[in-house]
C-alpha cells in the first residue's frame, strides 16, 4: 500500500497550540470487522493490535490526575477489545463520560448482541458510523449488506432509548464523502438525513457530524493510486478557513495509541507524528510523573482537512 506520509509533513500549515486537555481519545486497536475503502486507521478483520488491561488502567489514572472529563473510544470497532466492558465500567464509576464510536455492524456480529444494551446500561454516548442515508452508497464505502445491518442496529438503539427525547441517552450519526470531495453543509444533511430515516426506517437520532475524508492511510492509497492525490489537497488548500483553527480538536484532546503512546490527534498517531511534533512520543505514564503535555502541536499537510470550508472534527462541522 503507497504511503502519503512523506507527501504531507512539508507544509505551510499554520503553527497551532493545545490550550488543555480536556479528552483522552483511546484508540483501542486495529482489529474491526469491516475495512472501509475512508479509513484513516486502515482497521479491519485481520488486524491483531489491542490495548490491553494495564494501559486502560493507566490511561484512568492519567484522567483523574489531570481532570479529564470524557473518553473516546475508538478503534477499529472498540467493542471488539475484550477489555472494552471492564474499561467502559470503570470510567463510568469515577464518573468518567464515555463516547463509543461504534460501527452498528458490530451489533450484528456473532456474539456482540450485548453492545446495545451494554452501553444504554452506563448511558453511553454513542456516535454511530452511517455514512449515507443511502444504501447503494453505504455499501459502496463499506460492503454489501452494511447498509441493512446498520439500520437494523439503529432501530435497536432506539428501542433502548438512545435518540429518543427525554432519555439523556445520545446517539449523533457521522457522514463521510464516498470520495475526493468535502462534506456538504451540516445542517441541511442533517435535516436530510432525519427526515429520510425516520420516514423510511422510523430511526431518530440526535445530531448527524460531517467528517472530511483525511489523505492518509488506506484512503490516502487509493487516492495516490487513482492519480487524485493533488487534485483532492489542491480542494482542501483552497477550501481553508482561518477562523476553524479556533477550534480544532487537538487544542484540547490527546489521541492514545494501544500501546498507551501520546500523540495530537488520531491522524497524527496514523502517521506516526509525535505528540508535540517532539522526536520521541511521551506515554501515559509520563503524565503520571507530573511531565506537562507540550503546547505545540505537530501540524503536516493533512490538517488542512480539518480546517476546509465548514471544517472537521470528530465532532463534526466547525463553523
């Protein structure tokens, strides 16, 4: 697989600064049971790489010591950690939020028929991957028959409440381009996208989050690979917009590997980009030794997805 790494991290992207931390962002591995043609984590069902019990403790701990609000769980699909209950439990305990970033697939999975109730029972937030409100296109990205299951897991979470006004529990839905373009308005999909599945499929959600297609990993492949590489950079370039630096996550998140090593965003632990842009990237257990996170923030070519036209977050738009 061709490798955009030493396409991005010459860049005249501006120089940013973390203002605090705020969330612990735990990637909790590789292994996922699709590999979809966007994934930025090239994640899929052979992958072998789990964050293990001791680095989930730790990462607890560096969360107390520093007041850290929320965690967000990641993969892969998480839920295929076998540690992923006993973490989930744990943080709730000590009054921890908890994000999932589930793909519904997983619920549909031989043995995972627990996910759903699980995360209604410790009030999980969840953020569900559902790239289209359209099958032809889900499935493009994502496999024949992911459409179908993810709707079916939907349906389910709202059953258990996640949704549904007046619950607390809160389900927000994440669009991504089928290719080389940048998500349409928020909003309008938005409205699109709750009024299409819920006369269809009878699904309500709470917010829907657009998230640009980042250059790198698997999707950065086949972006090199269809000769679209500097056409899609020139329309991330042209699309930038000062005013979203304000608000990028890495201002006040830090993204955990599976083996508990720091880095500015999700993105850069892709590539490999240490935290601070510092040479060697600090651990979980440097927190605990009272080490301060630097403020500068290691940027390369690819940040310019977070900041194009409405900007990108795992949150969603920006502006």
């Amino acid at each position: 697989m061709r490798d955009t790494l030493p396409l991005l991290q010459e860049t005249d992207f501006p120089r940013i600064r973390r203002e605090r931390l705020d969330t612990l962002q735990l990637n909790l591995g590789y292994l996922c049971n699709l590999a979809c043609v966007h994934c930025h984590v090239n994640a899929g069902p052979t992958r072998k790489e789990l964050m293990d019990r001791a680095t989930m403790e730790l990462a607890l701990e560096v969360a107390q010591r520093h007041g850290v609000g929320t965690l967000d769980l990641t993969g892969g699909s998480p839920e295929m950690n076998p540690e992923f209950r006993w973490l989930v439990a744990a943080a709730r305990e000590r009054g921890i939020h908890v994000m999932d970033r589930l793909n519904p697939t997983i619920m549909r999975e031989p043995g995972y028929d627990w996910v759903g109730p699980f995360l209604a029972e410790h009030r999980v937030e969840v953020i569900a991957s559902l790239p289209c409100y359209s099958k032809e296109n889900v499935d493009a990205q994502r496999g024949n028959g992911v459409f179908e299951a993810s709707i079916s897991a939907l349906q389910e979470l709202n059953s258990l409440g996640y949704g549904r006004p007046g619950t607390g529990l809160q389900m927000n839905l994440v669009y991504n381009p089928l290719g080389a373009s940048l998500p349409p308005p928020q909003q309008a999909l938005e409205a699109d996208y709750k009024r299409l599945l819920g006369e269809e499929f009878g699904i309500e959600f709470n917010a829907l989050f657009t998230i640009t297609n980042m250059p790198i990993k698997r999707f950065g492949a086949i972006l090199l690979s269809k000769g679209q590489y500097h056409d899609y950079m020139a329309l991330l370039k042209n699309a930038y917009r000062a005013d979203n630096l304000k608000s990028v996550m890495c201002r006040n998140l830090v993204s955990v590997d599976y083996q508990g090593f720091l880095y500015d965003c999700d993105f850069n632990q892709m590539l490999g980009m240490a935290l601070g842009d510092a040479g060697d990237s600090p651990h979980l257990r440097d927190l605990l030794d009272e080490k301060k996170l630097p403020r500068r923030i290691a940027v390369g070519e690819h940040c310019y997805g977070c900041t194009a036209g409405q900007g990108s977050s795992c949150g969603g738009a920006l502006s």
